[in-house]
C-alpha cells in the first residue's frame, strides 16, 4: 500500500514540475521581409531567440547579414547598442532605405556594427550561440548560391 501511494505521489510531483515549466517556443528560422509606413522592403530578417519565456530580452530581429532592426513607429530602424544605458537604441536608419555598412549613425554619430544585439549585457553568455548559428547560416546559404 505503501508503495502505490509512494509511486503517485512521485507521479504528482513530477507532473506538477512539468505544468510549471514555461513553455519555449524556439525563433522561426524563416526569413522574411518586412514593410515600412511608406511601403519600401526591409533586407531579409530572421528572428532570434527563445520566444515567449523571457520576452523582449531573449527575442529579437536582425538582418541575414548581421544588422539588428526593430520595428519602431512602423519602420525597421536599425538598432545600436547605447554604451550608457546599456540598452538597444535606434540609430535613425531606416533598413530598407539606408545602409548601415557606409552611413553612420543619427544617434550616436558612429558606425553602426554587426551583431550590436551581442553587446546586451544581459544576453552575456548566450549570444555566442547566435552569432555562430547566424554565421553557419549564412556561410551555407553562400556556398550553395556559388
């Protein structure tokens, strides 16, 4: 009797700790291409992270070559990381319509780089993972175009 009762209580525990555990949903890996208020396209983006679990922090955008947007007022701006606050900022570019590899920055005045998501302190730990995946991927897609 013991060892019935010992068995579902353990059976309990455990699907008590399953139902707590939030549920992940991983990043598309699709790209796509997203449209400005005055309707100009976006470069390709593909979408990072772990979905729901830790919002904004653990999800974001960038372009297939390495530039992180966000959509702000209905236009993707390119994002730069603000050394102050220690927060990803807009940098007044819109992607689509400026290029971030020869224009600098309307905030900050510099060059915007690649990967300026990487630089979040809080992502420390973790954004080596995407700039790998982000790097495979984009050293398949070139090779199997060429």
């Amino acid at each position: 009797m013991k060892l019935v009762w010992c068995a579902s209580l353990g059976a309990s525990i455990v699907a008590s700790l399953i139902d707590a555990l939030p549920n992940v949903m991983h990043a598309s890996p699709m790209e796509y291409s997203g449209q400005n208020k005055d309707g100009s396209r976006t470069p390709r983006i593909r979408l990072f992270g772990s979905g729901e679990a830790g919002g904004y922090l653990d999800t974001f955008e960038a372009t297939v070559d390495g530039y992180t947007v966000s959509m702000i007022d209905n236009d993707y701006m390119y994002m730069e990381f603000d050394e102050k606050n220690g927060k990803m900022v807009s940098s007044g570019l819109v992607a689509g319509k400026d290029d971030p590899s020869t224009t600098k920055s309307k905030t900050s005045g510099k060059k915007i780089g690649k990967y300026e998501h990487n630089k979040v302190k809080k992502r420390q730990g973790v954004n080596k993972e995407y700039s790998e995946s982000f790097d495979s991927k984009n050293r398949r897609s070139k090779r199997n175009s060429g």
